[in-house]
C-alpha cells in the first residue's frame, strides 16, 4: 500500500512538471495609435517562470548566466501574410524583474545596458556575480520598447507577427530550471485605418469671368492632400451625400443642379476620375491602395467641372454646396474610416461691358432734304460685348445735356438722339440720366448687342437752322443689378 501512493504522488508529481514545462506564447500588443502616430511603445511581459528557485545555476565555481535567443532568425513573421516580416531589431528588450523584484538584484551584479534585441546568437539577459540567494521567486518579466524611429521603415500589417524563443535555463539536468522550455513572442498589430490629415471643408470662389472663358475640363478646387494611415490595404470609396447641388443665387432664390456634373479624381494613378452619385463608387476599382513602409498613403484630389457644364450650370452668381462622403473601406470589408468634407462653391456678382476699340464711332451725316425730314437711324453690329451672371438692366446715359461742337457745349440737346438694342423693346432719348435699354436681363456670359441710335423726323428738323459743323456727345453704358 504504501509503495502504491508513493507512485501514484511520483506520477502526480511527474503530470504537474509536464503540464509547467508546455510552452506559452507572449503577445505584445502595438497599439494603431503607436504605429499611425509613431510614438513609442513601452509594456512589460512576463517571459519565464523560476518554478520557485532563487539561485542561478553553478558551473564552475560560478554562476551560469541567463542566455535567451531566436530560434526563427533574426525576422519576425507574419502568421497568414507570406513573406511579410519586420526584423528583430524593432523590439528592444532589457530584464524588468524577477517575482515582483526589480534587477538589480545584488550589489556586483551586472544588469546588461543598454536594450537588445531578439538574434539567433545566444545573448545574456542577467550576469549575476553570485550563486546564492540571486532572486525572488516568480514570474521572469521584461520591458519592451519599440522606438518611435523604428515604425518609419517597415510595414506593418494587421495580424500577428511571431519568434520562436528559447533559453539556457530550461530543462537540461540542472536542477534549476525555468519554464517554459521555449515560446513564441507575438507582436500582434491591429486592424486599423485612420485619416491622419484631410479637408474638413473646402471654400471655392470664382471672381473673374475668364474663367468661365477657357476649354476642356476645369480643375474647379483642388482639395489638398490626404494621408491615411493603414495596417489593411483598402479602396477609396468616395459618394456625394445628396444627388444634386443646393444652390442659393445672391439674390436669395434657391434651386438645384445635379451632383453629378462634378467628377472627383487624382493625379495619383490609383484614383480613377468618376462623375459624383449619391451612391458610393470605388475609386480606385484596379489598384488598391496596399499597406506600405511607414504605413501611410497619400494622395491629392480634385474636383473637376467640364467647361460646358461649368458655363452653362455654375455661372449665375450665388453658392453652391454639396458634401462629398469618403470612406476608406479595406478590401475584406471588415474595417473602414469615413471622412467628410463640405465643398461650398462661391461664384461672386460679376459684369463686364466690352466696346471694340476701332469702330466705336456712330455718325450721322445731314446733307440731303430727306435726312432732315425723315431721320436716320443707324445700326452699330456687335458694337457692345456683355457679360452678366445676375439678372441685370443695361442703362445708357450721356456725360453732357448737349452736344459738344469743337470742344465747346453747342444748343443741341442730347435727347434728340434715341438708343436702344436692335431688336429690343426700349428706345430711350440720351440723357444725363441713365434709363434702361434691357430689363430683366438673364445671365449671360459675352453675349454681342447691336445697338440702334435713332434720330427721329421730329428731332432732325430741329437741326435745320443750327450751324453747319461736327457735333459730338459720349455715351455711357452700364449694368444695375436687379
């Protein structure tokens, strides 16, 4: 009976060392934050357990000293990506404690400076000058760091990244000995994806009618650049977020154009150019962007109008606003980040009259009976070029109540001579005060007027008995917005 129970706690005793010898995986988490920001990583793993010893191993007469080494190379790998790996040297490691005792432990002692890293060369964690009482019992824990500097040139991808771990203190006949046998240390990188800069809001004036004057595509805004940080590769993803355009004229009246005159593109070749819809698009449906050294991508976009569409539906004076939805979605749709930017299109009150610099000259010449009893009138083709992108009234006035006969103010009144648009209903006499030839005039951009300058039968005879000479009198043009 009694050599029974005496197997029975050898074996018992035989199951519990097995079941403490099985090797342990330590996970060393890398924050996103960490990684995007790169900022530097410091935790504390527990690695080893002394299995209650105290005293290091004797050979010699001395201390044998802790080794630990990598038994995978001197590359970390990734578990399901092949071929992705980021070296060893990125985690540093130095001995924190042995059961809750911060090394140092004993005066003589060497505690090795500065941080290592993991190598397939055996390296030392702890020189103790001692045999005798070295440590508390307990867990074996280490500080690791990654160095800021350390995410800039490597790429690191969402998963788990291992190394098999081993040590001179494990089972080998010694007596002490110190479990596990070997591990694996995991640096375990999250899946993530974050704007790291973009454009909450992008304000767009245009303040000159040239250009509305120019060919092809117009580049309406550039919207900077953007920088996202990723551990997935992932597509852009962009929509609008309603399917048409609000626009409030600068008089205050509202309508709508459709999204879908506005394209979004990039010089950057993974970005196709699409047309804007309300539903999302992938722009980049051949060429996703991939998890890259440093873990950024950038690119710049730009919203872009043809001319056409740009003259014929952005002209009139006003804002116009829509908000563009981006979302970088990773390719396995599990992890996206979206990102909003409000465009506010703002076209100001523009005007220009443009009058030929030759042949700007009406005359009217009075040497027959019949130009004296029944007037003239007389047609200048194109002579005014306007441009206009409110509702308007075109005014004409004169700079002088008369006529001016050689430099001198003449008896001749001003409003003998009436003006107006071809083809127009208004056919007002020159004053010094400026009248309406157009009313309610609809935008238009270098629209060419002929211009009709009438001096009636009335008005000619009254010029019988005055001096034979060259009379002559400016007239003014000009826009009053309505």
């Amino acid at each position: 009976m009694k050599t029974f129970v005496k197997f029975f706690i050898s074996t018992f005793i035989m199951i519990c060392y097995s079941i403490s010898m099985k090797a342990q995986d330590v996970y060393i988490p890398v924050p996103a934050n960490n990684i995007f920001n790169r900022t530097e990583l410091n935790t504390v793993q527990n690695i080893l357990n002394t299995r209650n010893h105290e005293n290091w191993r004797i050979g010699w007469f001395a201390p044998i000293w802790p080794e630990i080494q990598s038994t995978s190379g001197d590359n970390f790998g990734h578990r399901t990506i092949v071929g992705a790996t980021i070296p060893t040297t990125v985690l540093l490691w130095q001995l924190k404690s042995i059961g809750g005792q911060l090394a140092p432990f004993r005066n003589g002692d060497n505690w090795p400076m500065p941080y290592k890293w993991f190598s397939s060369s055996s390296q030392y964690w702890y020189q103790p000058r001692s045999t005798n009482g070295g440590y508390n019992a307990g867990n074996v824990a280490f500080n690791f760091k990654i160095p800021s500097d350390k995410y800039l040139g490597y790429a690191y991808h969402a998963g788990e990244y291992s190394i098999g771990i081993t040590h001179n203190y494990g089972s080998s006949g010694y007596t002490i000995e110190f479990t596990p046998n070997s591990l694996n240390t995991i640096l375990s990188i999250p899946a993530a994806i974050t704007w790291i800069s973009n454009t909450p809001s992008k304000y767009i004036e245009i303040s000159e009618l040239n250009q509305y004057r120019s060919g092809g595509t117009r580049i309406i805004s550039d919207l900077g650049t953007s920088e996202i940080a990723n551990t997935l590769d992932f597509n852009l993803m962009a929509k609008a977020a309603a399917s048409t355009i609000q626009f409030t004229s600068s008089k205050g009246a509202t309508g709508t154009r459709p999204v879908s005159l506005v394209k979004l593109g990039s010089t950057n070749s993974k970005i196709t150019t699409l047309p804007l819809s309300a539903t999302s698009q992938n722009y980049s449906p051949t060429n996703n962007f991939k998890v890259e050294v440093g873990n950024r991508n950038n690119f710049a976009l730009q919203l872009s109008i043809s001319n056409t569409d740009f003259k014929n539906h952005f002209f009139e004076a006003g804002a116009y606003t829509f908000q563009l939805n981006m979302n970088a979605n990773s390719t396995d749709n599990t992890v996206s980040s979206p990102q909003n930017t409000d465009i506010i299109l703002k076209v100001l009150p523009l005007s220009e009259i443009k009058i030929p610099n030759s042949g700007n000259a009406v005359n009217f010449v009075f040497n027959t009976f019949s130009h004296y009893n029944d007037g003239q009138t007389k047609i200048a083709p194109n002579q005014i070029k306007i441009s206009n992108n409110e509702t308007y009234e075109l005014y004409v006035k004169s700079d002088a109540s008369f006529f001016n006969k050689s430099g001198i103010q003449s008896d001749v009144p001003s409003s003998i001579l009436q003006i107006g648009v071809d083809g127009g209903s208004q056919n007002i006499p020159l004053t010094t005060t400026s009248k309406p030839i157009i009313t309610n005039g609809t935008p238009v951009l270098d629209k060419d007027l002929n211009i009709k300058y009438t001096i009636s039968s009335a008005a000619a005879k009254t010029l019988v008995a005055k001096e034979k000479s060259t009379y002559s009198i400016n007239v003014i043009y000009s826009f009053t917005a309505l």
